[in-house]
C-alpha cells in the first residue's frame, strides 16, 4: 500500500499539492488530464525519478521499505533503463544490481517474462541495435522486475506495437493478482477505461477526480482539466 498526505513539488512553473492519496496493493490506477504535465509530475514522483518538495510518502507491504531508493518500482516509458555501449544482457543484470534482486531471481523472473514476451534472443545486441518494438519490450522487462512493487506505465498501448497489447494485458492482470500497485498514464483514458480499477483526473495540480471512469463529466475534461 502506498500512501501520501501533503505532497507538494513545483517544476518548471507546474505546480503539484496532494492533500491526501492511497493506492491500494493488487490496484490498477489511470492517471490523466488536459494535455498538461502534472500527472506526470506525479507520476515520476510516485516512482522515485523526481524528488517532491514536501510532504509524505508511506509504502507498505513490498520487498524494501527504502521507497526512495527506485527499488520499489518501476517506470515503463521508451529508454527509461537505456545504458549506451553494453549489450542488453549485461544492462539488465545492471539494472538488477541496482534493484538489489540477486541473479536467482533474475533468472526465475526471465522465465516469468517469457511467458508473455520473448527476451533471451536479445540478449547479445547493444540498445542501439534494438527496434522500437523490441526495446520497449526489454524495458516493460526491467519495469516489471520488482513484485510486487509500483509499476508506472506511461501510455503503454502508444510504446507496444497492436498485436502486443493482448500479452500486455495478460502481463498485466498477474502482476495486479500477486500485489502490485499499477499506475497508467495517459491523455487518452478511453483506451485503459476496460483495465483500470479507479481513475484519478488532475486539474492544474490537484486530484479533481477520484472513482470509476463512468462516473466522470467529460464535458469538463473536454474544456480544459
């Protein structure tokens, strides 16, 4: 379980103040807005890739209580995990190493993986030899490492081609059965409305929204939350 009270953070004009914010382990969450920067703002800041100002923020029940350490989550977006002139098999023992999970576990959690998307057969090429499709398949991998943990998936279905969305979704419905906490972030909520459990909506920094996909006005959202 993750939860926050008083969070505040101001980056570039864009200002963040959370009252008070719970996500529940085994949670799928939709995170959006009006075309502006604040849920991701959040979003980096839930997942350790930006420090808040203020406030606090308590996590419970996963493998580290050090959330600010990145050992506790993940961060799915294009060249998140992207180490230049090393091949792809020794980037995720890096990350690994970083993550603090050990080459047993490593290795059970290739296999896991496996099961939804191919990986081993990239193991000797460098990023910079990798497609689109196949990078963004070794970082939802790397994402995907801690479990359960914080997964933030910034709009996954625009990074992974078509005909990857079903084993994503499968991907997806086990990590949320054995306990992660799963943020996805978009301005396009229509396309997640079938996977998330709850939806929160920003407006110039502040959760205007917080229930069920359904129950939104989306004449407010249309002009301008």
């Amino acid at each position: 379980m993750i939860e926050i009270q008083n969070l505040t953070k101001s980056v570039k004009g864009q200002n963040i103040e959370i009252d008070k914010l719970k996500f529940s382990n085994g949670e799928t969450v939709m995170l959006t807005g009006h075309l502006n920067s604040c849920f991701e703002i959040l979003s980096a800041i839930l997942c350790g890739r930006i420090k808040k100002d203020a406030g606090v923020i308590q996590i419970t029940g996963f493998e580290s209580g050090d959330f600010q350490s990145l050992e506790d989550s993940g961060y799915f977006d294009l060249d998140s995990y992207r180490i230049p002139h090393t091949n792809v098999k020794n980037m995720i023992w890096n990350v690994a190493k970083l993550k603090k999970i050990n080459e047993n576990i490593l290795s059970s959690r290739i296999v896991w993986f496996e099961n939804y998307f191919p990986l081993k057969q990239y193991f000797s090429k460098t990023p910079e030899k990798c497609s689109a499709t196949t990078y963004s398949i070794i970082d939802l991998f790397l994402a995907t490492l801690i479990r359960p943990g914080l997964i933030v998936y910034r709009d996954p279905f625009s990074l992974l081609p078509f005909e990857l969305h079903k084993k994503f979704v499968m991907l997806l419905n086990w990590l949320k059965e054995n306990g992660s906490v799963n943020i996805i972030t978009t301005t396009d909520p229509q396309r997640y409305k079938n996977l998330t459990d709850r939806m929160l909506v920003m407006r110039k920094g502040r959760i205007v929204f917080d229930g069920h996909y359904e129950n939104y006005d989306w004449q407010e959202l249309s002009n301008g939350v």
